[in-house]
C-alpha cells in the first residue's frame, strides 16, 4: 500500500495563532516574488498589513529559469523578510531550494517553501520530514495527482505531518496562460491526504487579469487559502513583475474573497 502516513485522516496545520485546514476563512499568503532589498520587502509588508495578509511570502533563493536572472538575495534577504514579518506581526514564507541552507530557512522562516521544480527532489523532501517545522509543498509542474500524493508522503514518513499542499498550476497543450491551473485538484488532494491546500493563482495563470476570477474559484472550490504575488511596483520588479497585482489590486481580490465561503 502506498499510504501509510496520510491516511486521508484531516491533517490541521498550526503556524503561529492561524490552524490552517480549519475551515476558518481563507489564508491569504501574499508579498513579492523575490525579496529585493530590505525597503523593498519591510515597505509591500506595511502596505499588505493595511490591506489584510496572514503569512508574508518572498523568494530569496530563486529558481529562475535563466542563470542570467536575478537569482536572490540568499540569506541578507531571509534577513529583511523575517524583520519585515515581525514587524507587522505575521509569519513568514520563504523557498528552500538545497540541504545546505535547511539550516537557516528552518531558524528564519516559519514555513519552508518547495517549490514547483524541487517536488522529485527526494533527498530535500526527506530532509524537511526530519524536522516538524511546516512545509508548503508546491505541486511539480507535470506531477501527477498520484506523484504529488507521493511526494507529501516522503515528508510525512520521515516523522513531519505538518504540510501544506499548493496547487500552482500545469504544463499542458495549452499556452496562452502560463500554466493550466488544475482546480479539480483542491478536493481530489483533500480527500486523498487530508492535508490543507492553498492555490497560488499567481504563478497558475501567470496573468495579473485572472487572479481575482482564479482566487474566488479556488476558495469556492474549497481551498483552504491563496498564495498570491504582489509588488509595489511590478513594472521595476526583479521577478515575475507581469504577474504581480498591485496593492491596490490585491486590495480587490482581498474584498472579493469575503464574498465566498468554502
Ligand atoms: C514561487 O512561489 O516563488 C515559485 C518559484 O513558484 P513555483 O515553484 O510554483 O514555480
Ligand atoms: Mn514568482
């Protein structure tokens, strides 16, 4: 049998006061892209206070597809997102993309990120489910349902059940949005693990117009919250700037959430 840990058994997720998995209303994850400077970072933060935010997100080792892209602050970043975090009063967010840095994200961050491209990575995957500090664990761009399910239970067999799922969209025949934003997987990944999944409508559509549309049809389909990019200047941003809201913007998305109940 391949599950031996996730039973599908419900799964609550605790960080900081938010127990995610609850069916409270939805976590909003939301910040930069990348961690750019520490103004940067402690000046979207202040702003997403205003507007309402329960986890702050911001890359500082970055996946990019070119080796020419910014690639991240690395730890300085961590730095400026963890005095950003507490400044306003929430947890944050930040990728691991290696063994070597598990150390210090583990310290600075309140939930270790694997990204999209790091799911099949099964040595890191091990490493995150030897310690209990939650994990997001970011759906592989051609992972199967099954794939992911797996996935989740390498974390979950090496002793750390506190995972969170994020469907992030993909790679199919279609093109015209950046990835293929696979909705039917919320309850399917519920169902079949227990565990909470948020959706990040950001990097699934890569296209700033359909995140609001996207949001509401994840947490009306039952997510447990959203993961979504926004900058305070997207234009000048060092990553994904096209697909990053404005303040403003996210403001919207955030008032539109209120309207829907899961
Ligand atoms: C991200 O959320 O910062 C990111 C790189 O996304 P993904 O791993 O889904 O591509
Ligand atoms: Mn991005």
């Amino acid at each position: 049998e391949d599950k031996i840990v996730l039973t599908g058994e419900k799964i609550i997720v605790k960080v900081g006061k938010l127990n995610i998995g609850e069916n409270d209303s939805p976590i909003l994850i939301a910040g930069p892209c990348a961690v750019e400077s520490r103004e940067q970072v402690l000046e979207i933060a202040l702003r997403l206070k205003e507007i309402g935010v329960d986890i702050l997100r911001g890359g500082v080792f970055k996946p990019r597809t070119s080796p020419y892209s910014f690639q991240g602050l690395g730890l300085k970043g961590l730095e400026y997102l963890r005095e950003a975090g507490e400044k306003i009063g929430v947890p944050i967010i930040t990728e691991l993309m290696d063994e070597e840095n598990l150390e210090a994200v583990a310290e600075y961050s309140d939930i270790i990120q694997i990204g999209s491209r790091n799911m099949y990575n099964y040595p890191l995957l091990k490493k995150v489910g030897q310690i209990d500090k939650p994990v997001l664990l970011k759906r592989g761009m051609s992972a199967t349902i099954k794939e992911w399910v797996l996935a989740a239970e390498y974390i979950a067999s090496c002793g750390n059940k506190n995972i969170i799922l994020c469907e992030r969209g993909i790679r199919t025949f279609q093109n015209y949005t950046r990835n293929t934003l696979d909705l039917a997987a919320v309850p399917i990944m519920q169902r079949e693990t227990g565990l909470p999944i948020i959706v990040d409508p950001s990097h699934g559509t890569g296209i700033r117009e359909l995140i609001l549309p996207m949001s509401r049809a994840a947490v009306a389909c039952g997510a447990n919250g959203v993961m979504i990019e926004v900058h305070n200047n997207p234009k000048n941003a060092l990553s994904d700037g096209f697909q990053s809201l404005t303040p403003d913007q996210y403001k919207e998305v955030v008032e539109a959430l209120k309207e829907i109940t899961n």
